[in-house]
C-alpha cells in the first residue's frame, strides 16, 4: 500500500464517527419532531372534547375561552356547534332548518340590486374551485340569504361589503342553517353599520386613535389625522374583505363572535400597534403614505398575536376609560353599547327598536347639521334680513319719539355690523 492510499484510508477513518453523529443527530430530530406533533394531537383531540362539552353544557365562558386561545374552536364541524352559541340562535345540530320562507312574499328590497352585484364578485379567495354551475348555485344561495335578512328586517341597509360577512357564515354554518345566525349578527353585533347613514360607523373609527393614544401616545401622536377612515373596510366586514386566507377569517370569527362588538376595534388599533417602527419610520407629514400603510393589513398575518394583544389592550384601556369623547359621543342605543356584553343576548325586537331610535337620531343631527351649514353660508343674507326687521320696528319708534337723528345714526351702525359679518 503506498503512502497516497494508507493516507485515504486515515482520512474515511476519522471522517466515519463524524457521519455516525450527524446520523444520530438526524434521528433524535426526527425523534423529537414526531414526540412534537404526537403532543400537538393530542393537545388538539383534548381541546376538541373541551370544546364539545362546552356546547353540550351551553358553558358559554368556557367556549369564550376556548375561542380565544390558539386555534380557536379549531374546525368547521365544531363551528357549526359553536357559532351558534355565541349569537344565541339554533344551529345545524339541533336539526332546525330556517324553514321562514313567508319573506320570499315580501316585496324586494331596495338595496337588492346591489346585492346581486356584489354576489356576483363573491368567492373570490376561497370556496372558488368548484365547476362553473356548482359556484352559480353557491351565489344564487348567497343572494336569498342576504335579501332574506333584509326582507324580514326591511329597516336594514345593505353595504358593499356585507356580502363577505355572510358568505363565511354561510361556508361554516351552511345555506340552510344561516340564515337566523345572520339575523343576529346583523342586528346584534353590525346593526350600526346597517343604518341609512354612514355617520355611526365613521365615530365608531374615532374609539382606534383613542384606544392607541392610551395605550402608545407617541405614535398616537404620529399619526394624528382628522379621522380614522383607514379603519373602515375592516371595520365594516369584521376584517373579511381584507383576509383572503379561508381559515384564517374562519378562525378570527371565532374571536370576534365570542366577544362584544367594540372589540373589533380592539383588534385593528393592536394589528397597528404591532407596526410601530415601520409607521414611526414615515414621515408624520406623509398623510397619503400613512393613510395606506394603514388600511393595509400585514402579511404574514400573526393573528393570534393580535388576538391576545386586543384583548389586553380591552382589558387595560376599556372604552368608557379612554380620554376624549369617542365613546361619549355614540348614541346610547349605539350596537357598541347595546351588545356590552354577549349575555344575556339582546333580543331581535329590543335591537329594532335601537335602531329606529337611533336612526331618528342621526336624521335630526344631520338635518340639525345641514341647517347649520345653510346658515353659515347665507350668514350676512340672514343678519342684514333680521336688522333690517329690528330696524324697521326701531324706526317707528324713533319717529314717533321725535329721535330721527338718533335713527341716522343707528342705521350707520347697523350698515357697518353687515359689512364686518
């Protein structure tokens, strides 16, 4: 053997116990990732049994908590349990069907065109592999159980956007069993948002800046703007327009049905909070800049992140806390302080009522705001009409008391005051 040889067989020499480690390396990794995901099943299959006994029970705690920590309620199946629960209506285990068809008698509804419309667009990121006839069918059942809700509650007002709401009640709960589930979250839990006027909505996006001035004042104060409007579309569709993950809306309708409405807002100043750096990095005057960052929600989405930071942020700052008048200023049959709590449920004629009232109210502030408006406008009309009323009664008297000077003088006067308005 020469010398190049007995050297090759040294060097395969040392290098074998090398190879024998890594290998035994590789197999405790395995090892260790299979003892990992043998816990994680079993983690999952004992939630699962949690979850089925809070339904069972009607243990409406226990499934807020189950709700909130990682997963959620974990799959459709125990949704179809679940969600129910949470909005207080029969679900599809009970084996009711909503068998109410008297509203297909009723006349359409006026906003029923632009439902048809915005079916049109739906299932666009998810639920969209099926043949051409079988998504036709699918939008046709999205589009009577839409004009059913608004058939049976006439009052309601369609938004763009509504859509996307009940297309995932529908993916979860199915078409036959939606329908009253929709009814409650539209008048129990969006009622505000269903109102013939956008005012309500635009001051529940004032509680966002509230809620980040309590909780970060510096970047409250970066991104002071006149109002929060980058809040709307999430706001609106309870973050399903924005989503396009079908599991991740899915599982985030789990939080958002376990808990009272405001916390939505919650979630989307705590989704802002977790951009910090990136918004403080903007120039505080590059309104356009912050405005679209804003809107846009972040990819990758952490959402059980931003579910325990709502939460906290709900816990250490709740609305009636906050500084200003965001929360004061909401009509007190506001959805936001009607639902302060899922129990007990506010029943569907009580949630009427709110909002006939509350409609009333937002027409006489509104026409209360235009009159006001009008008047500024027409300001001097309106000053030199009454002053020349007053000075018409004055004038008589003066006459009569011999002043006529005095009445001169006054009508100068009375000219100036005019010009300076």
């Amino acid at each position: 053997m020469d010398v190049a040889e007995h050297g090759g067989e040294r060097e395969a020499q040392r290098q074998q116990p090398d190879d024998d480690s890594a290998k035994q390396a590789d197999r405790e990794r395995q090892q260790s990732d299979d003892d990992s995901a043998k816990q994680a099943d079993r983690d999952r299959e004992t939630k699962r049994q949690a979850i089925l006994e809070a339904c069972n029970d009607g243990d409406l705690a226990k499934l807020v908590d189950l709700a909130d920590s990682v997963g959620g309620i974990l799959d459709d199946g125990l949704r179809q349990k679940a969600w129910p629960i949470l909005l207080s209506c029969p679900g599809p285990e009970t084996g009711q069907l909503d068998e109410d068809q008297s509203w297909q008698a009723k006349p359409a509804h006026r906003d029923e065109g632009q439902v048809r419309l915005d079916v049109d667009r739906a299932f666009v990121y998810y639920a969209n592999d099926a043949p051409e006839k079988v998504m036709q069918e699918r939008k046709q059942r999205l589009f009577w159980l839409i004009a059913g809700v608004l058939r049976r509650h006439p009052m309601l007002c369609y938004f763009q956007g509504y859509h996307d709401i009940a297309q995932v009640m529908m993916l979860v709960l199915g078409p036959d069993h939606t329908g009253t589930a929709l009814d409650r979250l539209s008048l129990c839990r969006i009622r505000d948002y269903m109102l013939p006027s956008l005012t309500p909505a635009l001051q529940h996006l004032q509680l966002v800046p509230a809620i980040l001035k309590a909780a970060d004042k510096e970047l409250a104060a970066h991104l002071s703007m006149p109002h929060a409007n980058y809040a709307l579309p999430s706001a609106l569709t309870l973050y399903a327009h924005d989503i396009q993950a079908y599991h991740d809306i899915a599982r985030l309708f789990d939080f958002l049905l376990a808990h009272q409405p405001v916390v939505s807002l919650y979630l989307f100043a705590a989704i802002i909070l977790s951009r910090r750096q990136s918004l403080l990095a903007i120039p505080p005057d590059d309104t356009d800049m912050l405005f679209f960052t804003l809107q846009k929600l972040p990819q990758p989405l952490d959402l059980e992140s931003f579910i325990q930071e709502s939460l906290r942020l709900f816990r250490q700052h709740p609305p009636e806390s906050l500084a200003g008048s965001a929360w004061r200023q909401l009509s007190q049959e506001s959805v936001l302080k009607t639902s302060r709590s899922i129990t007990p449920p506010q029943s569907l004629e009580s949630a009427e009522r709110s909002f006939e009232k509350q409609a009333r109210e937002v027409a006489w502030q509104e026409a209360k705001q235009k009159a006001l408006r009008s008047a500024f406008r027409h300001r001097r009309l309106v000053a030199s009409t009454a002053l020349a009323v007053a000075m018409g009664a004055v004038s008589i008297w003066l006459r009569r008391s011999g002043n006529d000077r005095v009445l001169v003088s006054l009508v100068l006067s009375a000219f100036g005051m005019i010009r300076s308005i």
